[in-house]
C-alpha cells in the first residue's frame, strides 16, 4: 500500500498515510486536491465503492474535517481521505458527478454541518430535519441538552438527590462547606 | 407460464391438517424468559443506595430518592434507585454495574394503568406483584461492570517483616493506583463515615486522572497529615465504600499514600493554598501530636501566629512515639510535620506546660489556646503484683523503641490487651526477637485493634490467647526473681448477659494458668494527664474530660484575664484514632478564627 | 412483450414536468401509507398511472443518534445503537463493539466471537422473516406474512431466551458478550430452524411459484450490474445483478472464515430476483447457524474486563468497521479524541442509497401499484437513513 501512499502524495500532496488495520487505512488531503484525488482513486487505483462520506466538526482546530471512506473490492482494502475544510467558510468541491449517492451525503452535511457543495443536487434542501429552524445540528457548538431543557418540560415529580450531599444534610450537618 | 405456477400455491393446504403453529391465548400464560429485562426488582437491604445504577443510565431513568423509615448512616445513604418507565430502555446496565448485586430485573413485563403517571416507582421499597421474582434478568455469574477485585499492595513476607523495622506496605506505582482508582464509583459514601469528611471521590479522581497537585491540595483541604493517615488510617471511610458491598472496598488509604509520596516536599507549596495575611493575633497549642498541629495548620493558613508546644523531643505525638515504624517510617511523618512547619508555625520541642510554663502563662500571652494533648498515661493491670519491675508499659516500650533506646524485654513476652498499641507492642517485640503471647479477655472478633494488625501479628508468629483474664502478677522464683514475672490468668467464658448487648468473659472457676515471662507489655488502654489544667482557668471536667461545645470550645475566657480555651483529639473524643483528632484540629481552627474575628457570636 | 420489460433502465435525468398542465398528479405514498417500509414517504408524480417523478423523503424516524451518542459515554452508547436499525440491532452491536474494541486494541474470547455470529445470523433470519411478508403483502399475498411473523416470533423466542429482549438484545456488548446461552439453547435453536425450514418450503411453494408474483415482480426494478459501484449499491441489491460481494467473506470478520458457505448471486436482477435470492439466504442462514451450534465451544469465558465504565477513556483515533447485514454494507465509523466519549459515531446503512438514490431513480416509469413493491424489493429501513 505504500506505493500508493507514495502516488497519493506526489500527484495531490496526500500525507500521513496510516495502516488503521490491514485492511483499512487513513490519509489526509488538501480540500482543494480532494475532488481530484477521489476521482483518481476511484477510476486508477480500483477504488470504486464509495462506502460513505461525513464530517467531523473539529472546533478546536476550527475546521470541519472530511471523511470519504472509500473501497477497493479488488485489493480487499478500504482509505478514508479527510480533508480539512475552514469552519467560517465551509465550502468544498461537490462530488455528486463521481458517484450517483453522493448528493445524498452532501445533502446531509449541508443541513447538518453547514458545508457547502456548489452544484451538488437539492444540497439546500430539507434532508431529515424537516421545519428545523436552529443551527446546524451535528455542529459541537450546538448543544443539544441546553436546547432540549429550553425546548421541553420536564416530567414533574422528578427529583434526585446526591448521596454525599444527602448523608452530609443527615449526618453532620454542622460540619463546614 | 409455467402450470405449475397456478398449482403450486395450493400444495399447502396438506398444513391444514397439521398442528397449527400458533398458542392458544398466549397472553394468559406467556411468562417472560428466564433472562428477561423486565420490571426492576431491588433488595432494599442489601442496596446501599449509592446512585451508580442513576450515573450509567444513560436515559436518565433512574433518581435516588429518601425512602420512608430509611435514615442514612454508615455506608447506607439511605436513598434507594426510583425508576421512571417513561424512560427505561431495558438495558439493564443498571443491573451489571450494580456494586452490591441488589439490583435486578424480573421477568415480568406487563403493567397496565389507564393512569400513564404511576409507571414510576422505587424498586423494593414500593410494593409490587414481581417482588422477590426469582426469574428474570441477573447479570451472568463472574461477569460484572466493576473490578470486585482490589489491586494487590507488596507488602514485606511476614519472615522478612519480623527481621527489621523496614516499612511493610510498599506503596502503589503509577499504574496500580490508577487502576486501583479507577475501581471507584464516586458514589461519595465514604465522605460521612469520614471523621474528617474528606473530599475521597475527589482526591481518587485526581489520581485517576493523574493530577497529584489538585489530589494533595484536596487532601489537605480537611487533612494536613496524608502522609501519615495515608498508612496508619483506621479507614472508616473504606468500611462504608459501596464498592465493598460486592468485594473489596477502594484501597482509598493508599491512595491517599500514593498521592502524598509521590508530591515531593518541595513540591507542596506550588499545589497548596497560601496563608493569608497575618490578621495579628496568636494562638498556642499545648501537644504536637496530629489533632494539635491539624489546628496549627489551618489556623497559619487563617493568617494566625500559632506556636505550639511539645513535652516530647520531637513533634508527631502518638504518630511518632506510638506507632512504630515498620507501620509509619519517620521521614513520612517528617514530611508532614515539616510541611506545616514550613507555614510558619512555630513548634517548642521540649516544653512542658505545667512545668516549664503554666497554662494561664499561654492564656495571657496568646489570645486563644488549643489542648491536645491525647491521652499519654497507660492504665495500669489492676491486679496484684503489678508494680514488678518487669511490668512494662505499652506506650513506653513503643516510645523508647522510637527514641531508639534498649528495650531489655528478654525472650519471652507478654502483651496484655486487644486495641492497636497491644497489637504495636508485640509486633515491636516481635522484631526484638522475642516470642510473644497477647492475651485479650475477650476474643478475637472483640478486640478493638484494625483486623489487619490482629492478622499480622499473628501471621509474623504472635500467639494469641483469647478469653484470659488477668489475676496476679508473681516473681519468678530462684536466679530469676526480679528479673522475669509469672503471668497467671483465668481462663473465661463469653456470657451472654443482657440482651442486645455483647457478650461479657466470665472466669471459669478453676481454670487459672500461669506462664513464665521476661517482659509482660500492658496495652489496655490510656487516660489523659490534666495536671496542667488548674482550677481557674474555668475549664469544666467530665469523667476527667474536658468538656467543650460543639464548636469545640472549653472555656471562654474574658479578657483580661486571659484567652480562650478550646480542646479536642483523643483528650475529648470516644474515637481515639489520629483522623478524629486531626479532625477536631481543623474544626476548632475555624472555631477559634469564628471566635477571634467575633464572627461566632 | 416481458423480454423488453427486463432491460428497461430509467432514465438518468430527472423529469421537469409541469405540475400546472394538469396532465400530472402529486402524491405523496407515506409515511402513513401500508405499503412503504417504516416512516419514510416517497413524493410521487404521475401521469395516469405511471410514475414520472420520485423523490424520497425521510427524517420521520430522525433521533439524532450520531448527536445522542457525542454525550454519552462509551458504555452508554451500548443500548442506544441498538435503535438504529430497529429489525436488526445486533449489526448496530456488532459494529459498535467491534469498533471500540478495535481503538482500545481489546481481544476478545473465541466464544464470543462464535455467539456473535449466531446472534448476527439468527437476526438475519428474523429480518429477511420479516421482509419476506412485506414483499408477499405489497404484492397483494397477505397469508405470507402471517406465516413469516409467526417463523420470526420463533427467532425472537429464542433471542428472547438467549439475552433477555426480543427486539433489542443488547447481547453484543463491548468487550464480548452479555451471557453465555441458557441451558438447553442450542436444542432450542435447532428445533426452530427445522421449523422455520419447513415453513419457508412452503413460502417457497406459494409465492416463488405462484404466476402473480411473478407477473409482477419479473422485470420490476431491473439494476444494472454497472449501477453497483456508481450508486453504492450492495447486499442482495448488488448480488442479484451478478456482483458476487459479501462481507462475511470479502472482509472475514468473526467466524466466518470457520464458517462453509458460499457466496449466493444471481443475475436477473429484478425485483423476482432478489427475492428468490433473499429466500435462498435465508436457507444459508439456517446452514450458518447449524454449523455454528456445531462448532460453537462449550464453555470458555466470553468477554473481556473492561475498565470502569464510568471513566472509560478510549486512545484517539478512528476506525470503521462495516458487517454484512441482511441489506448489504453495515458499518459504524468511530473517532475518538482519547476522551471518554465519541468524538464523532457515523452510521452506514446500506438503505441510505438504496432508498434514495437507487429508488428514486428506479421509480421512473414504473406503475403506481408496483411502488411499493418495487421499494419493498429493496429492502430498506429508514431509521439508518436519518440516524
């Protein structure tokens, strides 16, 4: 696999190529490199099968990293490409003309992440989150359990109480904080 | 078209005659599995309510509730788990990580109620029909979520131990006391039977997450001794851990050891908090044994001048003279004591209240006074023949053996009591190369010593013999007089007297045995010296205790005539142990600043 | 007339007809519709009878696992992913588990890997059970079902037995598994595939060799073998057109390199076909799953100790680990950031085309009354759609 390590990085400037399993490896792209590198692993390295494509929001960073998982019946072997995308301006090659069910993925990064695939079709459509007004869900930013608690009631007659807390206020109550 | 087409289809009908797969009325008869997750079932004396079910629910299905007629005490919270089925998914994580095992899953499964706000309810403590079902979910024998497993402490060989006063507990590397923190549930339980209340689930964490500043400047928050209580604790707390409900409790001592052991000295002031700024007053502490410099401490750390004064040539009382040192090596406990010290308290070694200064010298001098002063005189047998020169006292042979002096105790020893200085006592002489015979009035599971001291001495070859009462203390006869001691004994039985109430050791008429000594060691027990507390200074007694409030404070003095007394350790409380006095220490230093600062009114 | 109808491929192009011509009607088939699989509706536009436009819509069953899971621990997950896939939990398990332990470089006992493929396998059968009486009732043949849901119970019985849930077994857990199999189990299982054998015999008699099935599902939904890499297509979707790949061989995972099986494909590729090729895997499961109470071991342990799960932090990285499900690729891909929580869970299911993509363009040209028959005949859950 490292010959294919070694033309990955000389055609599009793919690095570090890790061996996850013996069947499954990693490498990394610049997003601008990304739609032509896909169709290069698909048409001459014999990586037809695009498993399925995501994203991961790494806030930290700043940047939404792509994840095209793709795989090579012939070799038995899978590569997830990522590629790293700028979180303010999340907008990335469409790849919907390289496979038929791309669109679908990159409809749901669009409604889930807010990444952008010009061209792509229905990108800005509802996908799953039908009258959804709030900010893209998947984003880490966006805090579920604060909107849920601000959203909906809770069941009354919940109430819980912390065993060190509770024996403190039966035991020693004088004791100090 | 093939004909076949039109004809195979009804080939079946042959089934018509067949017996049908389908049940008559399954639903009048139709019990779930033997395995099947179905309503909570919950042994409410058995769960200790310790909330590790509600922390890995991920449904948040499950509160911890009081329960009518369920008082919290050691290790009890006296919570119990409620299930809300609006909730529950059935996975029964609840019942695989339970610590104590009292939490299970019948097979039932039906429950109908036009009333969608009753599915709600507090397993074993409100009644239902599958209470005590027997079949239903249980988590496969030997497989839990939890370690029931303790990582294993080096110790010493008992053949090595008894060959020197080398540490025995070899202390937790890196890797073991993660892996030994990481069997804790944080269920918290272990902070009330805590003398102290120290901060346990928060000092594990550390050690889990491998921040040993924020785990020692949680220990000192209530402890200044985690050296020290890191290898001589009485650990309560792990009598209470609901980890050891199903196996062995959290080896929170050791922790606490690894912890401190692993800080360097030098390395304490970067992690603990700064004295504040000296708010200009004095406080004397008559004892530096834990309970006193506990109080020094925390009053330095209020901005307090604290001296504190020591009959003894070095500070650490009952740490240093009474426990020996295969248990606590000095260095740790001078790790301790020096950390303190480095503050800014002042210790006066050698200086005997009562003798060399008086205690309304302190009460004029200091605006207020801390005793804490333990319990330094060991009780005599009270039989006759006790003063025999070969009549030793427990504390001293441990007191001596720590100043390092010859002990003389000869080949064959007796130790007189059950508690943790008769235990000390023989596993000294022990070391000594004598044999050695405890004998305790009443029997092994009476004796108030640690079990684990009881078991290690006698693992490193101590006899013991239970159910002895002593009668009489002879002189041995011919060459020996003066130097060896007949120990005679009557043997006893247990009697139940009263009730309710343990068993008392009854002399068996007759049955008297005698044993030839050269050392007999009285270990059973130990009274304060007050002789340094003179009427005036207004401090009330109580069966020669001082009694105090429950701000710890004695006396209150009134300016002029001098500051106020506040007492506390093994001097006040029924615990006796070094966390309690430690204890005492931190809550009379607040007091005293409450006191001071004109805040406790 | 028929021969023509095998070879009609729809158009790639989508249609633009004018809704305002009046020559067009558009309907909506679901969420509610009998004939659709599970809460997904597809929007249809027809011109007398035949469907000119389709778009599918889901995000009626949208739970937001891959959120859900981003907060909880690593052990909480365990019963969530379970949902995924309502009929098939056990890949959900599976993958999720398989995934974990691959980060935290667990091994796990043989046993366990020989219960997880019977749990994987008898899922299967229950499934494909399921699915059978969805394809027969679509098509009008409603006794079908009534027998496969019967044969399924059955299944569930004996999952039932094994890990105490019928639905959601939660049995594969992180680590190995939850229990070793009650006593008298394996008699169980075998005892139920004789039956279940003998009832697909007869499922076999009635709706493979009964002229109106065929009439309707011969041609229906013709996948071209060049569709299966170009649309992702796989599972029986891609063997039926003659792509002979599985998983449980290409990729080998558990024990089903011990296993003897071989790899089932077809060639017509219609909506007949994949049936017919769906009903012979349900006769290899049976196979699978005699020959795994045969070689099964007796006793051993069947899962590793794991760490506190309260606290279990798993080494940064990722993976993605994918299992042969009844419909064709299942896979979960993990990331962690070395805390103890997911960084990021991704759900393939293999539905996410062929409900979408595949479908939409299939339904191109097709009668009203073959829609759900032709959805059917693709087998997809929309839960692993929408997560």
């Amino acid at each position: 696999m490292n010959e294919l390590a070694t033309r990955l990085a000389a055609r599009y400037g793919a690095r570090g190529w890790h061996d996850q399993r013996a069947d499954l490896a990693t490498i990394v792209l610049d997003a601008d490199r990304l739609r032509d590198a896909l169709a290069y692993l698909r048409d001459q390295e014999g990586y037809r099968h695009l498993s399925f494509a995501t994203a991961i929001d790494n806030i930290e960073r700043g940047v939404f990293t792509l994840v095209y998982t793709l795989r090579s019946h012939d070799k038995g072997h899978s590569l997830i490409v990522h590629a790293d995308i700028d979180r303010q301006k999340p907008v990335v090659d469409s790849i919907h003309l390289l496979w038929a069910q791309a669109w679908t993925y990159q409809r749901e990064m669009k409604e889930w992440y807010g990444i952008d695939f010009p061209g792509s079709p229905r990108v800005d459509e509802e996908f799953v989150l039908e009258g959804w007004e709030g900010p893209p869900m998947m984003r880490r930013d966006f805090d579920s359990l604060a909107y849920s608690d601000a959203t909906y009631a809770e069941r009354p007659g919940r109430a819980t109480s912390d065993p060190a807390r509770h024996m403190k206020e039966q035991l020693y109550p004088e004791a100090a904080e | 078209m093939d004909i076949k087409d039109f004809i195979a289809p009804f080939a079946v009908w042959k089934r018509a005659f067949e017996k049908p797969f389908t049940v008559k009325k399954p639903i009048d008869e139709r019990p779930g599995a033997p395995r099947y997750r179905g309503f909570h079932i919950n042994d409410a004396e058995r769960c200790v309510g310790c909330g590790t079910c509600e922390a890995i629910c991920m449904n948040k299905a499950i509160d911890l509730v009081p329960v009518e007629g369920r008082e919290a005490k050691e290790g009890d919270s006296g919570l119990r788990p409620r299930v809300d089925y609006g909730r529950c998914c059935w996975c029964a994580l609840c019942v695989d990580i339970c610590p104590s095992g009292s939490l299970n899953m019948s097979n039932e499964y039906l429950w109908i109620d036009s009333d969608p706000d009753v599915f709600r309810y507090t397993p074993g403590v409100d009644k239902k029909p599958w209470d005590g079902a027997e079949l239903g979910y249980r988590r496969a024998e030997g497989y839990r979520l939890l370690d029931e497993q303790r990582v294993p402490m080096a110790e010493l060989g008992h053949r090595e131990a008894v060959k020197s006063f080398l540490e025995l507990v070899q202390g937790y590397s890196r890797a073991q006391a993660e892996k030994e923190a990481d069997r804790c549930v944080s269920c918290g339980l272990c902070i009330a039977s805590c003398p102290a209340h120290m901060d346990i689930p928060g000092y594990i964490k550390a050690v889990r997450e491998g921040d040993l500043d924020t785990g020692l400047r949680l220990l000192y928050e209530t402890n200044p001794f985690p050296e020290a209580c890191g290898r001589i604790c009485t650990h309560l707390c792990e009598g209470a851990c609901s980890i050891g409900t199903g196996g062995d409790p959290v080896a929170i001592r050791w922790l606490k050891r690894y912890i401190a052991d692993q800080v360097e000295l030098s390395a304490y002031a970067k992690a603990l908090p700064r004295a504040e700024p000296s708010v200009g007053k004095k406080v004397a502490v008559v004892g530096a044994g834990p309970g006193g410099l506990s109080a020094a401490y925390y009053l330095a750390l209020l901005g307090y001048e604290v001296k504190v004064y020591e009959k003894d040539g070095e500070a650490g009382g009952m740490l240093r003279y009474g426990i020996p040192e295969y248990r606590l090596p000095y260095p740790a406990l001078d790790k301790d004591i020096g950390y303190i010290e480095s503050l800014g308290v002042t210790i006066k070694r050698g200086v005997a209240i009562g003798k060399d200064l008086s205690l309304s010298d302190l009460r004029r001098d200091y605006h207020a006074v801390y005793l804490s002063t333990g319990l330094p005189v060991a009780y005599g047998l009270e039989v006759p023949g006790d003063k025999h020169p070969r009549v030793l006292d427990g504390v001293a042979v441990l007191a001596a053996a720590t100043r390092g002096e010859e002990l003389g105790l000869g080949k064959r020893v007796a130790v007189i009591g059950g508690g943790n200085v008769a235990m000390d006592a023989a596993r000294t002489a022990l070391r000594h190369g004598a044999a050695v015979d405890i004998l305790y009035r009443r029997r092994e599971e009476d004796m108030p010593a640690d079990a684990d001291e009881i078991r290690e001495a006698k693992a490193e070859g101590a006899r013991l013999i239970e159910k002895s009462i002593p009668v009489e203390v002879k002189d041995a006869a011919g060459a020996l007089a003066g130097k060896a001691a007949l120990f005679v004994w009557n043997e006893a039985e247990m009697v139940q007297k009263e009730e309710g109430k343990r068993p008392v050791p009854e002399a068996i008429p007759g049955a008297l045995r005698e044993e030839l000594y050269d050392s007999i060691i009285a270990a059973i027990g130990q009274g304060p010296d007050l002789s340094y507390v003179t009427e005036e200074d207004g401090v009330p007694m109580k069966r020669f205790k001082p009694l105090v409030d429950a701000r710890g404070m004695a006396s209150p003095g009134a300016s002029p005539k001098g500051g106020a007394i506040f007492a506390g350790g093994d001097l006040v409380n029924d615990r006796k142990d070094a966390i309690s006095a430690i204890a005492d220490g931190h809550r009379a230093a607040l007091s005293i600043d409450r006191h001071l600062s004109g805040k406790g009114a | 007339m028929k021969k023509e109808k095998l070879r009609v491929i729809p158009p790639a192009e989508r249609a633009n007809p004018d809704l305002e011509s009046g020559k067009y009607l558009l309907m909506w088939q679901g969420p509610q519709h009998p004939g659709i699989t599970g809460n997904m509706s597809l929007k249809l536009i027809v011109e007398g009878d035949s469907v000119v436009d389709c778009e599918t819509h889901v995000g009626y069953l949208h739970r937001g696992f891959e959120k859900l899971m981003e907060r909880r621990l690593w052990m909480q997950n365990f019963p969530l992913v379970c949902r995924i896939a309502v009929p098939e939990p056990d890949f959900n398990e599976y993958c999720y588990a398989a995934a974990l332990e691959e980060l935290a470089g667990i091994q796990i006992p043989d046993k366990a890997v020989w219960l997880r493929t019977l749990s994987l396998e008898m899922i299967r059968l229950a499934s494909f059970l399921m699915w059978i009486g969805g394809q027969a009732g679509a098509f009008g043949h409603g006794t079908i079902i009534q027998w496969s849901v019967t044969m399924r119970d059955y299944v569930l019985d004996l999952f039932e037995e094994l890990s105490g849930g019928r639905i959601y077994h939660m049995y594969i857990i992180p680590g190995g598994v939850r229990g070793d199999v009650p006593a008298g189990f394996f008699k169980h299982v075998l005892e139920i595939m004789d039956t279940v054998q003998k009832n697909l015999d007869d499922i076999e008699l009635v709706m493979f060799h009964n002229v109106v099935f065929k009439m309707r599902a011969e041609g229906l939904g013709y996948i071209p073998a060049d569709w299966v890499d170009h649309y992702g297509i796989t599972g029986p979707n891609a063997r039926a057109a003659g792509v002979a790949r599985d998983l449980r061989k290409d990729l080998g995972y558990l024990a089903y390199p011990r296993l003897d099986f071989k790899t089932i494909v077809g060639q017509k590729s219609d909506a007949y076909e994949r049936a017919r090729l769906r009903l012979l895997e349900m006769y290899q499961c049976i196979d699978l799953i005699r020959q795994i109470v045969d070689q099964c071991p007796k006793d051993g342990p069947f899962r590793e100790k794991l760490p506190n799960p309260l606290y279990w932090k798993i080494p940064a990285g990722e993976t993605y680990v994918a299992a042969e499900c009844t419909r064709g690729e299942y896979g979960f891909y993990v990331a962690s950031d070395g805390s103890d929580k997911p960084r990021r869970v991704a759900v393939r299911g293999p539905s996410y085309t062929h409900a979408v993509a595949v479908m939409e363009r299939l339904a191109r040209g097709v009668n009203i009354a073959d829609v759900a028959g032709l959805m059917v005949s693709l087998h997809t859950y929309p839960p692993e759609i929408e997560r």
